[in-house]
C-alpha cells in the first residue's frame, strides 16, 4: 500500500512537472526567432547611400545591420534575428525599365511564386514567395531625382512567415514608404 502510494505519488509529480515544462516551452516558442511583426508600428527614419538621402518607415527596434556604398540593410536588434523581417535599400545601377524586367533582376527561384508585379508612378512593385510561404519578400524600385533606389522587405521562417498576409501588407508598407529626403 505504501509503495503504490508512493508510485502513485511520484507519478503525478513527474506529470505535473512534464505538463509545466510543456507550458513553458509553449512560452518559449511564442517568445523565440520568427515572430509575428505584422501589427508592429512603423515610423520614418533617415538613410543614406552616398549622397542619396532618403527616408524609409521602419519598426522601432531594427538597427544598422550592414552600410556599404551602394546598399545599406536594417535587422531586429536580437540575438537570433534570421527568421525576422530585414529590409535593405540600395542604389540601383542599372534600373529595371518594365516590371518583367524588375522580375528578372530579381533572380526568383524555381520555387517562387509572383505575388503581385506592377508599374507605379515612380517605379515597380514586386511581391513574391516560395510555394511553402517560407519566405516572402516585398521589392520596390523608386525613382528619386535623378537616382533610382530598390527596397527589399523579407521575412522568412521554417514553416511559414507568421500571418503570412498581415506580414506581406507590412512588408508593403515599409518599402512602399520610401521617400527622397
């Protein structure tokens, strides 16, 4: 009797721990790299490649990942930041001339979908995907004086982008919204 007591007893402990330990890894999980950023407010910041200055709307958070001549990319300002949004900005030394031609600079992979290819008053706009919904990525070619600029907006995640969507609008927005400062 003592000893199925005391089985017993053990048993339930051990189950208590084992669904806690669930619970916590769940909280983990929801705190890890891949988030949903997609209700992220966005706010304008100042750029610069050379003498081009601009400004682009970005989330509070992101910083400086990388400032070269003719690019300059933003990142979460994270430990593991690869399954989050990045966006990058660079000049465009030879500039697409038709929306075909801006889906060919992309390089798409066998396994990209188009989303959305378009003309706009200043540009192109390209949106697309892997057929999984792994990564997505937001293309904006902008004429802006008498330079033009290309802004890529991606995110990717094992699985799929979080609010998949939700996040390709946001991505819209953040590289819709680059302007000549």
């Amino acid at each position: 009797m003592f000893r199925s007591l005391m089985f017993l007893t053990i048993t339930l402990s051990l189950g208590l721990l084992a669904c806690g330990g669930k619970k916590d890894d769940k909280d983990k999980k929801d705190d890890g790299p891949g988030k949903d950023w997609s209700a992220k407010a966005i706010k304008p910041v100042d750029g610069a490649i050379g003498e081009v200055k601009f400004t682009i709307d970005l989330p509070e958070g992101f910083k400086v990942d990388n400032q070269g001549d003719v690019n300059i990319a933003w990142r979460p300002d994270v430990d593991d930041y690869f399954s989050e949004p990045s966006v990058q900005v660079l000049l465009a030394s030879i500039p697409a001339k038709t929306p075909e031609e801006f889906v060919q600079n992309a390089m798409l992979g066998k396994n990209d979908e188009v989303l959305k290819n378009e003309k706009t008053a200043d540009g192109f706009w390209l949106e697309y995907a892997t057929k999984n919904k792994g990564i997505l990525r937001v293309s904006v070619q902008k004429t802006l004086g008498e330079k033009t600029l290309v802004c890529n907006a991606s995110q990717a995640k094992q699985g799929g982008v979080p609010n998949f969507e939700a996040t390709r609008a946001w991505l819209g927005k953040i590289c819709g919204s680059l302007k000549s400062k």
